[in-house]
C-alpha cells in the first residue's frame, strides 16, 4: 500500500485545483478522509481476522462498493460539505476509489478486492511500480526512504501533473 499520506494527497491535490468553488474545504476534507479510510482494515489485525479473508487488509475496504457506500453517506451528508449532493457523492467516492487503484498498482501484499461482494478475488494492475509500504514502515529507514521516493515518482508528481492541467484548462475556459 502506498503511504497513508500519500492515498489523502491525490483527493487533496485534484480537489485543490478544481477551486474552492467547485470543491469546498469540508468536502476535500471529506475526499482526504475517505481515501484514506480503506486502510482502517488494518485494525482487523487486532481482532484475529486473516490478511487474506473478506474483511482482512486489501478486502471489502479496498472494493468499488465500498467507495460507492461512501459516495452514497456523502449525497446523504450534502449540506455538511457545501456542495451539491451529486458532487459530494462523486468526489468523496471518486476519492475512496482511488485507494484500491493505488493499492493494485503496489509490489506487493494480496492484490486488493476491487470487485468484492461479487469476487473474493484479489486483483493487481497490470503495472505495479509503487513500492509498498509495509504495515507499520519506519520511514526514517532505508526502506521508508525507498517506499516515499517511489510514491513521489509514481504518485505525487503524476498527480501534480494533473491539478496543473486542471489549473490551466480552468484559465483558459475562463478567457473564451
């Protein structure tokens, strides 16, 4: 899994440049919280439940339902995030969603239960470049330097890339 910090910076940075118009605070705060959300599954370590089971680490946490639920209690929770409810809806669910994309794109761990209720199956893209980060990385350690320099590469900078375009488009729309 990328970093927990690095799932928050794709919601904050795209939310960032569409403008606050478009995207109010509470509901980038919203989109950081629900992608980083996913990985709450990690407290079912403390609870005995298996790595590889449903609701383990990568499971139902990790799946396009899951982000859909959260769009769902976004639509329903419109007036808290300033935004229209189909907005909030497609942001917030937009954001969980891209925490088991990010995931699969991952060298390790069990893939992620993207299709979960409908498939147990765990899936991985078919490119995988981000190094994982181990449950519990020290990044002050060769690894965690390793772990936050391949998730600049393949996340923070492709992402930047991104909100400029964004940036852009919104000045030139505005000249025409």
């Amino acid at each position: 899994m990328p970093t927990i910090l690095t799932h928050a910076v794709v919601p904050l940075t795209l939310g960032a440049a569409a403008g606050r118009r478009v995207i109010s605070r509470r509901l980038l705060a919203a989109g950081a919280i629900a992608a980083m959300l996913p990985d709450a599954d990690v407290l079912a370590f403390k609870l005995h439940v298996a790595y590889a089971d449903n609701f383990g680490h990568r499971g139902a946490t990790h799946s396009i339902a899951f982000a859909l639920l959260l769009g769902l209690a976004a639509f329903i929770g419109l007036q808290r995030w300033e935004s229209t409810p189909w907005r909030s809806a497609v942001f917030v669910g937009w954001a969980a969603l891209s925490h088991p994309l990010l995931d699969a794109c991952t060298d390790g761990g069990l893939g992620v239960a993207l299709w979960w209720p409908f498939s147990n199956t765990r899936w991985f893209a078919p490119l995988h470049p981000i190094a994982v980060s181990p449950i519990g990385a020290r990044f002050l350690s060769e690894r965690g330097w390793q772990v936050l320099v391949s998730e600049f590469c393949w996340v923070w900078v492709p992402t930047a890339i991104v909100a400029a375009c964004i940036v852009a488009w919104q000045r030139t729309s505005k000249r025409t």
